[in-house]
C-alpha cells in the first residue's frame, strides 16, 4: 500500500496531550506547522516510553559532544485545534541525525506484518504504513520530555496496594480480596 507520511522538519510545535477527563483521556502526538495541523493517537504508555527514550538519547548526545542540551521554553497551551486523529500509533523510532543536529522522532500506524514495520520505520520508502516524522532540535526535545511527564503524571493517583488506578467512582482492589475494613457483613 502507498505510504502517507506527514514530515515537519522544525515544527512550529511538536507536543504531546490530551482530550478528555483521567480515565477516559485520548493522548496525542500533534506537530504543527502553519495552518498544518497533524495529530495521531497513542496509549499513555506511549507517551512514557517515548519520553524516557528520547531522554536516554540526550544523554547519550551529551555524553558524546560534551554540550548542554537544556529545554527550551514549556509549552503549556492545549492541542492545536481541528484535532483529527490520522492513526492509531503502533510502533515508534528515534534517531539522532548528528550532521543537522537534529532528533528524529517518527510514528507508524500499524502495518500489516511485523517485518513491514522494522523494515519502513525511519526508513524514506514508498510502500508501508503511514508515519508522521518530525525533527526536532534537542532543546525542543526536552521541553517535549518535561510536558510528557507532567501530562502523564496529571492521570489518576495509583492504588497504593495494588497500582491500578483509582477512579473516582470507586476501585475494587485485588490485594484487599473483598475485605473493607469497618464494613459488617451482618445487620
């Protein structure tokens, strides 16, 4: 099938966020630039790994140039609206690009069979799933990171017995196996 993919080289913005209440939240990658909007869905999940990725890659950048990589200011302004979702992300690659000094962040829609996606990701081919390939200076990478986490630290509190996370209508937790402290089975 013909590969759509959507590339910003130095968005305007390249967030992360989300549409709707903890619990129920859509979380989205949107590179904007213009009037272009782009958006695609991943889980939270996601969006933690791709963060805690892209921070070992700066790392590993510094350990090897020897230069601050600091964050850029933070973007806190909600998604750029239409938010119209073009995939769900399946797979994600990052990639360093050291004669532009640029990071390369892509995100694939989920293809047919497994060895399409390792062979297309961050690869310039015709054929494949779709992708949205943005590039990025670190300093933009960071402040990408600092957002990320705050978004995803913002869901609901974990329980502290067993981690899942509480909602407000309330939570039956494996760990207790029923058993509510002060509640009498007997009237």
């Amino acid at each position: 099938m013909m590969r759509q993919l959507f590339l910003f080289n130095r968005p305007n913005r390249f967030v992360t966020g989300t549409v709707g209440t903890p619990g129920e939240r859509t979380f989205y990658l949107q590179a904007v630039e213009g009037p272009r909007v782009v958006s695609v869905a991943l889980e939270k999940q996601q969006v933690q790994i791709l963060a805690d990725r892209l921070e070992q890659l700066l790392d590993e950048i510094v350990e090897r140039t020897g230069t601050a990589l600091p964050a850029s200011d933070s973007d806190t302004e909600a998604l750029s609206q239409p938010i119209d979702e073009e995939f769900r992300v399946a797979a994600m690659g990052l990639a360093w690009d050291g004669d532009a000094g640029l990071i390369v962040i892509e995100a694939q829609a989920p293809a047919e069979e497994p060895e399409i996606a390792e062979e297309t990701l961050l690869e310039d081919v015709e054929e494949g799933p779709d992708a949205l390939r943005v590039l990025i200076e670190p300093r933009r990478a960071r402040a990408f990171i600092d957002r990320a986490r705050r978004l995803v630290s913002a869901g609901r509190p974990p329980c502290p017995l067993c981690g899942q996370p509480l909602a407000a209508s309330g939570h039956v937790c494996a760990r207790l196996n029923g058993y509510r402290r002060g509640i009498s089975l007997n009237p």
